[in-house]
C-alpha cells in the first residue's frame, strides 16, 4: 500500500497543481473534491482512475464528445428525503430530474459506445438505470419548475375558475372605469395598481361619488385610489380560490415526496457518480491544456521521463510567451541513484522537483507532460527534503531539521521508495556533514531505494563514482558566458564555476587568486580538471548537434524532392487520363459528324439508324471487354426470388393486422361517441354550470332554469335559450 505524506506534497507545491485542475470543473461539489485529490494507495484503483481520465482526454479529438454532465448540489434534497414527513419544493423535484436524466443520458451514451471508452463504462455499469423516478415528478413538476394543471383534476378546476374569475375581475373593472371616467370623477392616469390590484385613481374632489374600498392616495393627496365596490367581492372570491390553490400543490408535493422517497439512495449514488466524473473531466482537461499522457507502468523498477517538463513552470513559461527546455531522466538497476551537482542557478532544483512532481500527480491519476516513450514505476513511498526547512516553531535550526527529516527517511526508505534530496549535507560543518550525508547515501544505496539528489559536496561526487549503481550528472553551463543551459547530463560530476562565477561578477582578480591559495591544491586540480572535461564535452555537443541538424536537413530535403516526385507523378497519370478521355470524345465527335454528312447528303433516315446502331453495338462491345458484368449463378437469382416472395408476404400479413386494428378502433370510437351522447342526453343541467350553445364558441354561466328555458351568463351579457339547443362545458362544483 503506498504512503506519500502532506510533507512531500507540500516541497512539491501540490496544491498549485490542485488549483489549476480546480478551474477545469463544472460544479462547485467538483471543485471541493478536487482539493481532496491525492496520492492514491493502490496501484488497481490507480490504473482505473488513470484509463478513465486518458479516455476522457481522448474524447476532446474524437467525435463522440462526451455529453455535458453539468448537474445541481442535491445534498439539501437527499438529506430531507432522509426525514420522515418531509416535503420537498417543486424546484427541488426539478433538480432530481434533471440530475436522474444526466446520469441516464450518460449510462446510454456510454454503453453505445463502450469500445471507445471501456473503462468509463465499466464504471458506470455499477449505477442503475432507471426512470420511475424521472416519469413520477414530470406527472406533476413542469420543465419550469413548478406543479403543472394536470396534477390533478381539481388543481385542474380550481385554476380554470381562477382564471373565469380574473376575467369577471377585468370586465367588471372595465365597465366602472368607463362609467365613471364618463361622469368627469377620474384622474387623466384613470386607473393604478395597489397591492398586486387594479384601483381607479379617482380625484379626491369626487371620492364620495365612487362606491368601493379606499386603497391609498397620491404623494400630494390629489388623487386618491379606490378598488370599485363591484370588483370586491371577486378579489375575495379569488383570494380563496387562490388559497385552494396553495393547499392543493401543498398536497401533491407531498404525495410526490413520498413516492420518490425511497429513491434517495439512487440520487445520492447519482451525485456521488457525477462528482467523481467531474473530477475526471476536470484532469483530462488539465492533462490537455499541458499536452500531457499517460506513460507507461513498468513491472521491472524503472523511471524513464524523456523530454519531461514541469507542469507549473510550463503554465507560467506559456503565458509569458518564454521557452521552457525539457528534461530527459532515467533510474534503473544499474542506474539507481543520480548524484546532481554543478553552480547554483543551473537548474539542479526544478529537475529535482520535475521527476516529483510528475511521479506525485501520475500516482494521483492525472496525465504529465513527457514523450510518449516514457515509462514509470508504482512507488509505496516519496520522500523529499526540499529548501530551507528551518523550523521557527520547535525551535529547530536547518541542519537539526534536516537530521529529523533523515531519520524518517531511514525508517521508511525500502526497495519500493523514492527520495529526492535537495543541496544533501548542508547545514552543517561541510568536512563533518559531508561525511554524514555519505553515510546517508551508502544506507539508501544498500536498502535498494531509487533516488535523486544535488549537492555541492566532492566526496558525494567521488562516493558516486565509487559505487556500482549510483551515477554523478551535471547540469550544463556555456563555458564562455557561464550562462546556464538547463540541461542535464548524466555521467560526469559538475564542477561548481566558484572562482570563474565570482570573476564574473566582479570580485577583484587578486582576490580571487588569495582565495585559491588558501584551497588545498588538490581540489583546485579535480574542480579544473571537471570543468576542462566539461568544456570538451560540451563541444564534442555542440558538434554533434551540428552535424544532426545538417542530417536532418538532407533527410527533410530528401523526403521533399520524393514528396515533389510523387505529385508530378500525379500530375502525369492526371494529364494521360484527361489527354485519352479527350481524343475518345474527339473520335464519337468526327464519328457523328461523319454519320449527319452522309445523311445530309443521301437524306436517308433508314441508313442513317442502320449505321448508327451499328456504330453504338460496337462500342457496346468494347465497354463490356473492359468492364466485363457480374452474372448472378441460379442459386442467386433463386434465393432473390425467395427474399422478394417473404417480404411481399409479411407485407400482406401486416397489411391485414393494420385493418383489423383499425376496424376495433373504430367500432370503440363509435361506443365511446354513442356512451357520451347518452350520458349528455341524460344530463339534468343546474345553475353554475359552464354551457355553450350546440352550435357556438363561446362559454357562459347558466344564471337561471325557467322549465325548458335557461338564461346564460356571459360576462359581458346575457342571453337565453332552450335546454335542448346546449351542451355541458363543465359541471358546477358540488356544496359539501
């Protein structure tokens, strides 16, 4: 099981990676579970993780896109589920929907196309596909988030009447503004709204002369505004009904609260699912903003990075429009601890951090920017001592800190770690730490651990060449300019420029050359003889990349004079095709004209046709010499026949099933028509029922039944008619 403790993700600066994923989320629950990411324990769970986030990538260059999976926070709604005699809001249902119909959505789409993305359907062949849910809220919830008329017949009723009323509301308004704008009493405004309720703005010389309910008054008094006395009572009746209204939504969120309750679990699984897809989403976008893949896992101990960049550096060196140089590191058997050493400022410390890093996010399912070629191990453990570590809080000073840091180390290093120490040794007495940190790295050499470190230490470098598995590397500089070239070179210690950098910047020659007697003579020796060998290497490069940029160049005009070869080919095959269509038409052409000369000489219609068919024959001949007709065998020809014969048969049988249908239809059409007819026939009309005449539009309140005769009521007027000329719109309500 692997470990990789807060400590390494913070010398890494794990976080800054956790927050350039978290811009790549779609939902806040997403963006919380982002900075929740880390290492993963188990190499299975990893490799899964790692599938789903490369087959996410792979889906921004294919054309099945994966669908948009945005969803809302149902923690509130699953929660209230949870308690007994709750009551869910019509919004809330909503959100359940449309969450249950992403998730579906997605089930579907997957499963069409597992072969793309395998292990996104693995994944979510474990949640259930399912729409009673959905089906039971889009009975009563509109796409709009609110109780639909259909819920139920009396909702249905009650908002029928609402709306009769609100109409009653507006001619009866109507009629008292007209009748009293005609008498003078009313404001050139005429009417304004109180409390969601048209008012007449009436002067307030004439306020006695207006029967209704004074409602308000203007700023200066002017005006005053009256709800007429005839509208009054409809406002009253309407409030009611609108209070029936709220009790009857009230009860059919309720009866639908309890419908779905038992889906809970489902919608919490749901959420679960979305979340964890939104963090997949969210890495496959990072791991594409970085051009970033998944390399290899070895089952041999190995870490090759080849033209590995770091990831933070690459985002801010992008957006700075600079150049960022990859680097190129291998560990292995034989190569199992890499010794970095060189001046300060070269680059030994963001390679260090680049392996890390890019080990930490692979380990945490996420793509790193390397070549394709790479390939990596799974390791229990990383551990770092990274910068300064002083610590102010226990009162420790870098070296002690340090020494603490080690000893963990030493009790967790095994043949499954990777360490990565920055500047091993310092801190201390540079004879007496030196010594230690050779110590240090003897112990991790013998308990098989892989390893980088830098450091500025000889005996490091020269305990580095003694030892079989361990390789010195240097990050190189220009020997000229001593300006740093950020790149690594393995197989040769660094020398550490102390002298040639203090020249460059300015310490006084004589200086300098005091200092150097005061080194041993040695070490002055072994740092001029690294830095001569670094100078013929890095010329031995400079050549080599010289006659590989001038074999690249022959290679890419080679390619280009066969690329040049090819399309004049092309163009030849072109031109012959084109020159031999052309002289066939020009041979039909003199053909013709020689076929219409002779007839406009001989003026022979029957010799003309003789010699054209003719001519049409042996062309004929020539066409199927070349495109020769495939003939169908009897076997063929007879089961074409067999094809024709079924399908004309079931043609027929369905043919007959159809108009059998149809013929049941009918008949129940006419025993529904016949059931109504008798039902309204039978039907003992009341005052309040909705009518209409048989043969008009309009709807009207039956006022009164005088024997056979009924007056309408039509809001505007009246008018009366016989029982038998009117048909029933809607029954009046039942007193209880």
């Amino acid at each position: 099981m692997g470990f990789i403790s807060k400590k390494t993700l913070d010398d890494l600066e794990f976080h800054t990676i956790l927050k350039s994923v978290e811009e790549h989320c779609i939902s806040d629950l997403g963006r919380a579970a982002v900075q929740t990411i880390s290492p993963i324990a188990n190499k299975p769970d990893l490799l899964i993780e790692l599938q789903q986030v490369k087959e996410y990538n792979a889906s921004f260059i294919s054309e099945n896109r994966i669908p948009n999976h945005h969803f809302e926070d149902l923690s509130k709604e699953i929660s209230l589920l949870k308690i007994e005699n709750s009551t869910l809001v019509a919004e809330s249902f909503l959100k359940i929907a449309t969450n249950s119909e992403t998730v579906n959505e997605l089930l579907l789409f997957l499963k069409k196309f597992k072969e793309y993305f395998p292990t996104l359907y693995d994944v979510s062949k474990e949640i259930e596909f399912t729409k009673s849910a959905i089906l039971s809220i889009q009975k009563i919830i509109t796409p709009y988030g609110e109780v639909t008329d259909n819920a139920s017949t009396y909702l249905k009723d009650i908002r029928r009447e609402i709306n009769n009323v609100r109409s009653k509301i507006s001619s009866s308004f109507t009629r008292e503004m007209s009748r009293y704008d005609s008498a003078g009493y009313l404001d050139d405004i005429r009417e304004s709204v109180v409390d969601n309720q048209r008012v007449l703005a009436v002067l307030a010389m004439h306020r006695k002369k207006v029967k209704g309910s004074l409602l308000g008054s203007s700023k200066t008094g002017s005006i005053v505004f009256i709800a007429p006395q005839a509208t009054l009572q409809l406002h009253r009746e309407l409030q009611n009904l609108h209070q029936d209204e709220k009790q009857e939504i009230n009860r059919l969120l309720k009866v639908l609260t309890e419908e779905i309750r038992p889906f809970f679990p489902l919608f919490a699984s749901y959420q679960k699912y979305l979340i964890q897809l939104d963090l997949v989403g969210a890495k496959a976008k990072y791991g594409l903003s970085l051009n970033a893949l998944l390399p290899a896992f070895s089952n041999v101990k190995k870490v090759y990075f080849k033209e590995a960049y770091h990831p933070i550096l690459l985002e801010k060196n992008k957006a700075a429009n600079l150049k960022i140089i990859p680097q190129t590191l291998e560990l292995n058997e034989k190569q199992q601890i890499i010794v970095i050493s060189g001046p300060n400022a070269g680059g030994k410390s963001i390679t260090l951090k680049t392996i890390g890093l890019l080990q930490v996010m692979l380990q945490s399912g996420m793509l790193i920017p390397v070549d394709e070629r790479s390939e990596t191990y799974f390791f229990d453990n990383i551990l770092t001592d990274i910068g300064d570590n002083q610590s102010i809080e226990n009162q420790l000073s870098t070296y002690s800190y340090r020494l603490k840091n080690m000893r963990g180390f030493l009790k967790r290093c095994n043949k499954h770690s990777l360490f990565l120490i920055d500047e091993f040794g310092t801190g201390s007495d540079p004879e007496l730490g030196g010594a230690l940190a050779e110590i240090f790295l003897e112990e991790f050499y013998e308990k098989k651990a892989f390893g980088v470190i830098t450091t500025h230490y000889s005996n490091l470098k020269v305990l580095a060449n003694e030892l079989e598995n361990v390789s010195n590397a240097n990050m190189q500089f220009d020997e000229k300019t001593l300006e740093p070239l950020f790149k690594l070179h393995i197989g040769q210690a660094g020398s550490s420029f102390t002298f040639e950098v203090a020249q460059k910047n300015g310490i006084p020659f004589s200086l300098i050359n005091r200092a150097k007697k005061k080194v041993e003579g040695e070490k002055i020796r072994l740092d001029k003889t690294i830095s001569k060998l670094q100078k013929e290497r890095n010329q031995l490069q400079r050549n080599s990349q010289a006659l590989e940029n001038e074999q690249q160049k022959a290679k890419a005009q080679t390619e280009n004079l066969s690329e040049k070869e090819e399309k004049i080919k092309d163009k030849l095959n072109s031109f012959q095709e084109l020159y031999d269509k052309n002289q066939k038409m020009l041979s039909f052409g003199r053909k013709s004209n020689e076929l219409l000369y002779k007839y406009f000489q001989t003026n022979n219609k029957k010799e003309l046709l003789a010699e054209f068919n003719k001519w049409v024959l042996i062309e004929k001949t020539k066409h199927l010499k070349l495109n020769p007709p495939v003939k169908k065998n009897k076997v063929q020809k007879k089961k074409e026949k067999e094809v024709i014969k079924e399908k004309t048969i079931q043609l027929e049988k369905i043919e007959k099933e159809i108009l059998t249908q149809v013929v049941e239809v009918r008949k129940e059409k006419i025993i529904e028509a016949k059931k109504i007819a008798k039902e309204k026939a039978s039907y003992v009309f009341k005052v309040n029922d909705k009518v209409r005449l048989i043969d008009g539009k309009a709807c009207g309140i039956i006022d009164k039944i005088e024997k056979n005769k009924v007056t309408i009521d039509y809001g505007m007027f009246t008018t009366k008619a016989t029982l038998d000329k009117i048909e029933l719109v809607v029954a009046a309500k039942r007193k209880k």
